[in-house]
C-alpha cells in the first residue's frame, strides 16, 4: 500500500478511536496533527520516499533529534496553556491554573508534550505498519 493511502486509513483510525482520558484524547490529537502535516509534505513533494516505520519517524520528527528537541525547538505547541489544555482534565486544569504553574516539580510544559509526542509516534508508526504491511 502507497504510504499516502496508509496515512489517510491511519487518520480515519484515530478519529475512530474512544479515548476515555485527557492524556490520550491529546495524545491522539497530536498523533492527527501530525499525520495532516505529514500528508502535507508528502503531497507537496517535500518528502518521496517513505517506506518503513523509521523513515516514517524521521520525518515526523521533522529535523530534530529526539521529541525533547522537537518540543523545545517549537515545532509543536509553545505556550504552557495550550499544551495543559490539550493534556489535562479540567480539575488538573484548575489545580495548574491552565498551564500557569509547572504541571510537576520535575518537567516544564514543554518536556510533559515531548512525552506526548513519543507516545503519539509510536501510536502513528503502530497503526501505518498495520496498513503498510497489507
């Protein structure tokens, strides 16, 4: 299967998917996001040839080395508020002031949605290998 075609399954996948808690409707919203970017790129010529999962990751990565780089080099979300609103329940909301205080003592915004990402890839690179080895 033509990884364009694999794309566009794997999105119909996630905006299939119950996700019962804030943490993974943002992590698959951030999964969406960057498969419609993807997509983007590839229509676009950007990128020609993907053919297995770590291609795919290196371009979804987009240049940078890891998820950290990627978050903090602001290829994603770059205000606290937008990654807390993306990620947390309204009471982790509340008790963060939106995004206002660090969300814990040892991570700022930035790393919480680097983690997010990393699980957001994995979770694109599960559903296209199913598609791309039908």
């Amino acid at each position: 299967m033509e990884i364009i075609e694999a794309i566009r399954k794997s999105m119909e996948d996630l905006e299939d998917r119950k996700d019962r808690s804030a943490w993974d409707r943002g992590v698959t919203n951030y999964a969406y996001d960057m498969l419609e970017e993807l997509k983007g790129e590839i229509e676009s010529g950007y990128y020609t040839d993907i053919k297995t999962i770590p291609e795919l990751k290196t371009a979804l990565l987009n240049g940078a080395n890891d998820w950290s780089q990627y978050s903090w080099g602001g290829c994603a979300f770059i205000y606290d508020y937008e990654i807390a609103e993306r990620l947390c329940n309204p009471s982790e909301l509340k008790k963060t002031r939106n995004g206002e205080r660090r969300p814990n003592r040892n991570e700022e915004w930035l790393d919480v949605q680097a983690r997010a990402l990393y699980q957001a890839c994995n979770r694109i690179a599960k559903t296209i290998r199913k598609y791309l080895e039908a």
